[in-house]
C-alpha cells in the first residue's frame, strides 16, 4: 500500500464517520429525514476507501495476459 493511498483510506474513514455522525445526529433530533449533506459525505468516504484498498487498480483476467503475450 502506497502513501497515497494510506491517505485516501485515512480520508474516507473520517468522511465515513463524519457522515454517520451527520445523519443520525439529525434523526435524534426527532427529523424523520436525515441529512443530505450526511450522506454526500457517506458516498464520497466510501469512494475513497474503495480506492486507497486498490480496488480500482486494473488486473487483467488470465485471458488477456495470454492475448497479449502472443
């Protein structure tokens, strides 16, 4: 794991978090909706942690290295 992407898993941690903490703080509040803003925050977290555990990195299937090695 990159530097780069340790930050971005760092970053989508606290975002995640940040966004939980924003959606049921408003449901405590006795809003049967919870925030917008909270689950922006979610989605945007939840991209980020994707990408800093690699998961966007391109593997080719076995199918394409053989493609390719001919």
């Amino acid at each position: 794991m990159t530097v780069n992407e340790s930050i971005a898993l760092a970053i989508g941690a606290a975002l995640v978090a940040a966004g939980a903490m924003l959606v049921f703080r408003r449901r405590r509040e006795g809003s049967s909706r919870g925030s917008q803003g909270g689950v922006i925050l979610l989605l945007i977290g939840a991209m980020a942690v994707v990408y800093g555990l690699g998961l966007t990195k391109y593997r080719p299937s076995p199918f394409e290295l053989e493609a390719m090695g001919q």
